[in-house]
C-alpha cells in the first residue's frame, strides 16, 4: 500500500498493489495480485478477482469484477 491510502473493513488479497490516495470502503474484498491505480475509489461492498487492473473509480455498490 502506498501512501494516503484508505482501507476500511475490507478483505485484500496477497502480493496486492493499491496506489497513493486510493480509498476501498467497508466490505470490499480484492483478490490476490490485484493492481489498483493511484486516486481510486472503491465503494462499498466491491469483489475484485485475483490478477485484475483496475484503472479508474468503482462508484456502485456491491459491484463484482471477476
């Protein structure tokens, strides 16, 4: 985790990369050797597969990305 990251109640996976200023919120789950880019926002209740690239915001909750 890099700097000015915000986690909170949220599961996440090994050999995981989340970027400056990125928040994932309550409930989230990020699977293993998953790549979060700097100044993202992850909402509530998001499941990430292992081995995904997420570029850019996730603003629905409960969202799934397999």
């Amino acid at each position: 985790m890099c700097d000015g990251v915000y986690v909170s109640g949220s599961i996440i996976g090994s050999n995981t990369y989340i970027g400056k200023w990125t928040r994932v919120e309550d409930g989230s789950v990020i699977g293993d050797g998953v790549y979060i880019k700097d100044s993202v926002f992850i909402a509530k209740n998001t499941k990430i597969g292992p081995y995904r690239e997420i570029m850019e915001s996730i603003y629905k909750e409960g969202e799934i990305i397999l």
